[in-house]
C-alpha cells in the first residue's frame, strides 16, 4: 500500500511543532504498513533568511529545515519539495514523486497544501485534512471567495462537532468526518516531571493569520483577544509558573510588555522549538500546559482539538486549555482540564498543582487511549474504506 502526504515543512521554517504535525500522519501511516510518500510546494516569494527578509531558496532558512527534517526522520528518499511550477528544489525528482502518486492509494493532502493538479488527481482517494475548523467551513460556503475544498473524495477535520447537528458552521454538501490528531507514541517517551515550581507552557503565536469570522451573526475573535482575557492568571495561582513561547510581532510590544507585568515569561519559539527535537524537548521539560484557542473556535464549538495538546498529553504532561466545545467528546478533569473563563483557568491550574503526579499519568493514559496513531488512523482509514 502506498500512503502520500501534502502539507507545509519548508514553509513554515524554525516551526518544529508545525513538522510534527505533518510527521505525525507520515509515521503513523508508515506504523500502519504503508509506503509514505511526502510532497510539498514551495513558491519562491516565501523563501526567507534567518532574519526573516526574503531571499533565494538555496539560501533560505526553509530549505535548510527542510532537508533537517527530512533526514532527521529518514525521509530523504521518499520526500518532495517542488516549486510553484513543479519543478525539484528537493528531495525526490518531479517524476518519482508522480509515479508514487499514480500507485498510491490515497494522498491525505493537509490543509489543502497540494492545488488542484496532476499529483493531487493521482491516487485513487483524495482526502482533505482540515486543521482549521470554522475558517474552513465557512471559507468553503462563501462563493466571493477563491478558497475551496474541492477536488477530494473526502473530507477530514479535526474539528470534531463539525458536521454535528448542534454545530453553527454550513457542510457546503459536504461529510466532514471528525478525527482526532494522531500521535506516534513511541517518538514522545514520557519523562520525571521537572522540579518545583510547576511550568505551564505553551508554544504559539499572538495573532493569527487569519481574519475575524462572523459566527451566528457574531464577530468571533481571534486568539490574541483570548490570550488577553487571560492576561492576570499567573497572579491567580500560587506556585507555579506560566512561560509562552510566542511569535509575537514588535508592533504588538505594548502586549508584551503587558504580559511580563503580569507574570508571564515569554520566550522567542525559535530560541526553544525550532525544530521537531527542540520542540519535544521543551514541552517534556514543561510541566503542563496552558493555552488559549482561536476565538473563532471558541464560538463555534467546533471541537476544535489541538496536535500540540496531543503531544503535551503524549509526553506526559497535562493539559488546561480553552474550552471549544470538546467537553461531550473526551473525558475531562484528570490529566485534561478546560475552562472557558479567567476564573476556570485558574481554578484548573490549581487542581493541577494540587496532584500534578496523578494528572501526569492521567494525560499519558488519555493520549494512550484515544490520540494512538495506530487507533486514530485505524480508525479514520476503516470508515474511509483505505487500506484493510
């Protein structure tokens, strides 16, 4: 069997949280018996030095984290980055990555990464991986707009109330078929939780780049409207600490000064996560987790779950994160907390602090039960009828 896999590495470069998300789905299908194929597109207006200012690809900083992690992971041989007309910048050459996809039966193109063309229109099933539940839905029912989802047999979202009879968000005719993120359990070992005070982290970024959505009628906001409400948490809970590596803009300095006063410590994501290792490093060295969500997801309750969350629940360290409507989908309150307000968040963190021990090996016992890579995409591939 033979398995292709689309989505964005090189251009998301110094991201190793962004990988994993990417690699998770290549070695989980890999788990599951099948020949993994990687396939990405590159347009050279993307390509970016260190400092961020554009530049040639053979100088790039997404060239350089493209072939890391592709050798990091053994994948040299079976990966392809291909420019905006096609064309090798690295890996496999255009026509072996087209002759995998002609055998292949089936491309998991996440994001909608790979456009309409003759590698997507390959292999016998065309699945659509939607990491952006809401944007997604509602981007795809409004015809002013370029975007859309067409062109697959089928449509996965790891939004997982998407669909439901209870959820505000249109099916444009489609069956989005609810998943949660897979994790290969075995690439994150769990660890002794680190020393007193107890950590929460999270690695993210303050403004999304994305625009403000009308749900219902309403303006949802977005997540750094969310990460401000939650500002003064670290004043609330005695005995921990709170650090975000956060991408965050100079121009957004006066929301950073504003949450170091308040307690946070914020640390630049590429000095800490810029790569897959680097990325669970940090979060095996945190002590649990704290984050926000998009407020689009909030609003929506689309069940929005989060491939970071997995790995921090994987790796075991519990997780407090924004309700987005998950709660009548996964056992809470052991290992995995939610809140929706300021108070909620703060109430969660101290039940961590309280036990933090037995919310360890409860988050490692959720991830074992319901984020296994072989379970998730068992399970997916089963209804989707691949494979077998």
């Amino acid at each position: 069997m033979i398995a292709l896999v689309a989505g964005a590495i090189a251009n998301k470069p110094r991201n190793g949280g962004e990988a994993w998300v990417r690699l998770s789905w290549v070695l989980g299908l890999g788990r599951l018996g099948f020949d993994v194929y990687f396939v990405e597109r590159l347009s050279g207006g993307a390509c970016v030095d260190a400092a961020g200012h554009q530049c040639a690809y053979a100088d790039s900083e997404n060239r350089r984290h493209f072939e890391e992690v592709v050798a990091a992971f053994g994948l040299a041989e079976r990966a392809a980055l291909l420019d905006e007309d096609g064309e090798r910048l690295a890996g496999l050459e255009p026509e072996a990555i087209a002759a995998a996809a002609a055998a292949a039966d089936a491309v998991f193109n996440i994001s909608g990464h790979l456009p309409p063309g003759s590698i997507l229109a390959a292999p016998r099933r065309r699945v659509y991986v939607d990491l952006d539940p809401s944007f997604t839905q509602i981007w795809h029912d409004d015809p002013s707009l370029a975007f859309s989802v067409g062109g697959h047999d089928d449509h996965v979202t790891v939004g997982l109330n998407v669909g439901g009879a209870d959820s505000p968000l249109p099916s444009g005719g489609l069956d989005w078929i609810p998943t949660l993120p897979p994790v290969v359990l075995s690439a994150w070992p769990t660890a002794p939780p680190p020393t007193a005070p107890l950590r929460f982290t999270t690695v993210s970024t303050w403004r999304s780049p994305y625009g403000a959505l009308s749900i219902d009628g309403r303006i949802a906001g977005l997540k750094h409207h969310e990460f401000r409400r939650l500002r003064g948490l670290p004043a609330e809970v005695e005995g921990a600490a709170f650090e975000l590596a956060l991408d965050i803009h100079p121009g957004d300095a006066a929301d950073l000064d504003a949450l170091r006063a308040a307690g946070w410590s914020v640390v630049p994501p590429r000095e800490v996560a810029a790569s897959p290792a680097a990325f669970a490093t940090y979060v095996r060295g945190s002590g649990a987790e704290c984050s926000v969500a998009q407020g689009v997801y909030v609003e929506s309750r689309c069940g929005w779950f989060s491939d970071r969350t997995a790995a921090y629940l994987a790796s075991g360290r519990p997780a407090l994160v924004q309700e987005t409507g998950i709660a009548a989908r996964l056992p809470l309150g052991e290992g995995l907390l939610t809140f929706s307000t300021p108070a909620e968040a703060a109430a969660g963190a101290r039940r961590i602090l309280a036990d933090p021990a037995a919310h360890a090996e409860a988050a490692r016992a959720l991830a074992v039960e319901r984020l296994d890579s072989d379970r998730v995409l068992g399970q997916l591939l089963g209804r989707l009828g691949i494979g077998g």
